[in-house]
C-alpha cells in the first residue's frame, strides 16, 4: 500500500550541510519539497513504540531525486522548466532501515522520467526515498536501533527486499484543500 503525497520540485535547495558545499562545484541536487510532515509522524511513532531517537531531517520533509554528477548547463536547463511545479509522488506505508537509518519507500514516475530526460538512470544510487532520519551518534542508541530492527524483519514489519512496482500497490488519496 502506498499514499499520494503531493510536493513541489526544487532544483536549488540551500547548502546545509558541509557535504553539500563541498560537493556542490560538481555535484547536483534537486529534490521534492513538501509541508506534510510524514517523517516526524513516523519518527513520533519509532520513538513511541521502539524508544528510537532519530535526528531531525535539516532539509525538512522531501525526496532527493538528483545527487548526481551532471553538466551545469544541462542542469539549469531542466532548473528552469521545472522548478517550482507540483509533482506527486507515492510513500509506502512501511518503514525501511539500514540500522542506523530509517526511510520510507517513494515511488514517483514523474522524477524517474525528469532523470531519465537528464541522461541518468531513472533509480538513483540509493532508491527513491523519504528519509525518516537517523539514529543519535552515541553506542547506545545504535546498538538498540540495530536490535530493533533485526526484530522488524522477523516479525516482517519493516520493507523486505526489492522494491514492489508502483502497478501492484494498493494507492490511497486523502482528500486535498482543493477537493
């Protein structure tokens, strides 16, 4: 099962992070934008029913869908038909971890399509996702976020494998201001 979530595209978000300026004479980035705050409800969730601590996202509720090497020129070209337009993509409900850092699957043909004109795979490197955040950097806290999720996948509540194609979900739509 996945919901419709509705977000707006930006191809030039701020630096904020050391990273990204670091890597920003060569690198890209363009991600979706949106207020809905699902990654503070599943964080609110984690910490409720497994005392995980995940760091807030500095970025705010989004999906990347750009962290490539790209020409410039290229780029702004896609940064000025696209930029600022509204876009939908579609969240699984179940949260994914690595251990130390949870998501949510996204699936947005939209973005895969905007990749693809750009000359990139249309799946980036690390799959399209929402990042719920990442666990506190003390011993503690990754050692019990492993644990809790090596019990996620035993009790299968946690995403398994290859991700499911957006065909075969189920799609749930909230109604909107508009509706």
């Amino acid at each position: 099962m996945v919901f419709k979530v509705r977000g707006i595209l930006d191809f030039s978000p701020p630096d904020k992070t050391k990273k990204h300026r670091e890597q920003s004479s060569w690198k890209r980035v363009a991600m979706i934008r949106t207020d809905c705050q699902i990654d503070r409800y599943y964080s609110w969730f984690l910490k409720k029913r497994f005392n995980l601590n995940l760091n807030n996202n500095l970025r705010g509720t989004h999906v990347t869908f750009i962290s490539d090497i790209l020409e410039f020129e290229l780029f702004e070209q896609a940064r000025e038909i696209f930029n600022g337009k509204e876009i939908d993509f579609y969240v699984e409900t179940e949260p994914c971890s690595s251990g130390q850092h949870w998501w949510l699957r996204v699936h947005c043909p939209d973005a895969e399509n905007i990749r693809e004109f750009l000359g990139l795979d249309r799946d980036p490197y690390f799959g399209m996702h929402l990042t719920l955040g990442r666990i506190v950097d003390r011993p503690l806290d990754i050692e019990h976020s492993n644990y809790i999720f090596e019990c996620c996948k035993f009790h299968n509540l946690t995403t398994p494998g290859v991700r499911i194609p957006l065909s075969e979900h189920e799609i749930i739509e909230f109604p909107t201001e508009e509706d």
